[in-house]
C-alpha cells in the first residue's frame, strides 16, 4: 500500500520536473537494476566505472539522491569529496622545475634549526656545506622551524653554562654505636655532581665550617655556593665566603628542594652507605665517608651523566673482567685485567 501510494505521488509530480531532470533519475534507476543484475552473493559490488556514473550524475543533478536505493546518499557525497581531492591532487601536481630534497636532509635542517635556536639560514647553510651537502640557502630557509618571538636557549643549556662554577654545601646527622650524633660537612659541584669535600666533626661550628672552606683546593673552588638557612653558617662563614670571592646564595626559609644536589648526595650516602653500616666513631666514620667519596666520585655512575661517574671513567673493552671491592664488600668496582 505504501508502495502503491509513492508511485501516485511520484506520477502526479513528474509534470513539474523537467525533461533531464526524468532522465536522470531514469537512468539512476536503470544503472541501479544492471548493478543488481551482476550481484551473486552477499551485499552489492560496486565498480569504480559505477561510482564515477553516479558522482557524474550527482554533479549534474543533485536530486537523483532521492532515488538511490543501494547505497546511502552520505556514501555517495564521500565519493564525491574523495573524487574532488584526487583531482586537484593531480591538477596541483609538479610539473617540472627544482626537485625537492630528500626527507633525511630536510630532518637534518630542522633538527639543525632546533638545536641551535640563535641560527639562522645562511649559519645552517654554511654547516651543511662544511657537511658536504650541496643546496641552496633558499632551500635551507624553507624548511627550518619557524619560532615565534625572539631565539631563547633552553634551561638545559643555561644550567650546563653554569653548573660548573656552582656548588652546594650541607651537614648530615649520623648516630654512633653509643647513641652519640657526629656531623658530615660535604659540598658537592653541580657540573658533573662531584663531591669535592667531605669531613667529619662531633661539635659543629661556624669556626670549623668556614675553616672546612678555607682548606678547599682552589681549583676546586667554586663562583656560587648554595647552603640552606642553618644557623650554623652564621657571620664567620659569609665573611669567609666573601673574602675568597665566592658568591653566598641560602636558599628560601623551608625550601629543601632549592638545595636538591646536595639533599640528593645525602640521601645517597644514607641509603648505598650509612644505612648499613654501624658508625664506631668520629675516626671510623671519616674512613667510611673518605671510601664512599672515592667510589662515588670514580666508580658509581649516574643517570644524568649519561651512565658515566663524575671523573670520567674509560671505556675498557679487552681483558677478562675482575672485582674490587669497596667499602668491604657493599659496592664492587669492575675493571679488565
């Protein structure tokens, strides 16, 4: 019935449609029963020459989506888009003049252009050059990393450019066998994480902290000493800071983390030393600390120096591997023979 009453209002409309608009949709109609024809088993294939027919035809007359029955009419404007992009796809394609460069060239150029943010395209031109690679500068120019605002180096690059000349200094609390509290004074440098020092005492003071600085090494001396708000380091210590043209930088009041190297180097201690180990006193202590300083110094590698110790150790490729114990056995140190 519903059937019956579509085709009466499709009949009692077909005046009022135009002559190729019928045949349009005739045809739609027509293709639609050939492409059934062909269907063997399952749903309809259709082949490319079908749907460049129907997108042809929906170009030309849009309302033949009325009549379209096997597929969807959302299917069909899809083909329609995809068709669009192939063809200004093509019509967009190269037709001669400068080749482009090859992809691994261009990542060079950009990864050239991150790296160094104060380059512009005639520095990059010149390295590639120097690189053996021949492109113009133009070329060079085109494919960098555009930026917005003024080149700013990274913080990793202004810490690596000042790290060297800084160190941080702090005092740990060991307990001896008699329940006794000895203190460690240890100052390590930020560069490559170096403990530089590290002494031991059972009476703190400001005295004996600024003569711990006073006997520092001078190569080993630093522009910029970072030291938390103990009152330990009281007049006698910045006094002693000043007069050696050190730079006297205390941290924030409750502020551990802006002492991180140091409180780092600490929990180090604790946890690969003296957590194992039961202090006798002042003189055993210093002889553990003074073990562990060489081993962590020349052996025990760290991740932020790329698996390398603060003195750079060799790789060693040849011999048969032998150990070495340190601190009796805690740590081993490895090395071919």
């Amino acid at each position: 019935m519903i059937g019956l009453l579509c085709f009466v209002l499709a009949v009692l409309a077909s005046p009022f449609k135009s002559k190729l608009r019928l045949e349009a949709e005739n045809a739609v109609l027509r293709h639609q029963l050939s492409v059934l024809r062909r269907k063997l088993h399952g749903r309809v294939r259709l082949t490319n020459h079908d749907r460049w027919f129907f997108i042809q035809l929906y170009r030309w007359f849009p309302a033949i989506l009325k009549v379209l029955t096997i597929i969807r009419p959302e299917t069909l404007v899809r083909w329609h888009r995809a068709g669009c992009r192939c063809y200004w796809r093509w019509k967009s394609r190269p037709l001669g003049g400068r080749p482009q460069i090859e992809t691994e060239l261009r990542a060079l150029i950009r990864r050239m252009s991150v790296e160094n943010p104060l380059w512009g395209a005639p520095r990059i031109h010149g390295e590639l050059l120097k690189l053996g690679v021949k492109v113009v500068q133009s070329s060079v120019a085109k494919y960098m990393v555009r930026r917005r605002g003024l080149p700013s180096q990274g913080w990793r690059t202004f810490f690596h450019n000042h790290a060297p000349d800084i160190a941080a200094m702090d005092l740990l609390v060991v307990p001896t066998i008699g329940f006794d509290l000895l203190y460690a004074f240890v100052i390590v440098r930020l560069g490559r994480r170096e403990l530089i020092w590290i002494n031991v005492t059972a009476n703190p003071t400001a005295e004996w902290v600024a003569r711990q600085i006073t006997e520092l090494p001078v190569e080993r001396g630093s522009a910029l000493q970072i030291r938390d708000r103990d009152r330990i380091y009281g007049a006698v210590v910045t006094r002693r800071l000043r007069a050696m043209g050190i730079r006297d930088k205390p941290t924030a009041p409750a502020s551990p983390w802006q002492n991180g190297f140091a409180e780092r180097l600490i929990g180090s201690i604790r946890r690969e030393c003296l957590d194992h180990i039961i202090v006798l006193g002042e003189a055993h202590l210093r002889r553990i600390l003074k073990s562990y300083a060489r081993y962590y110094n020349e052996t025990r590698t760290h991740l932020a120096l790329d698996k390398d110790a603060p003195v750079s150790r060799p790789v060693q490729r040849t011999g048969v591997v032998r150990p070495l114990a340190v601190l009796g056995g805690l740590h081993h140190h490895y090395l071919r023979a």
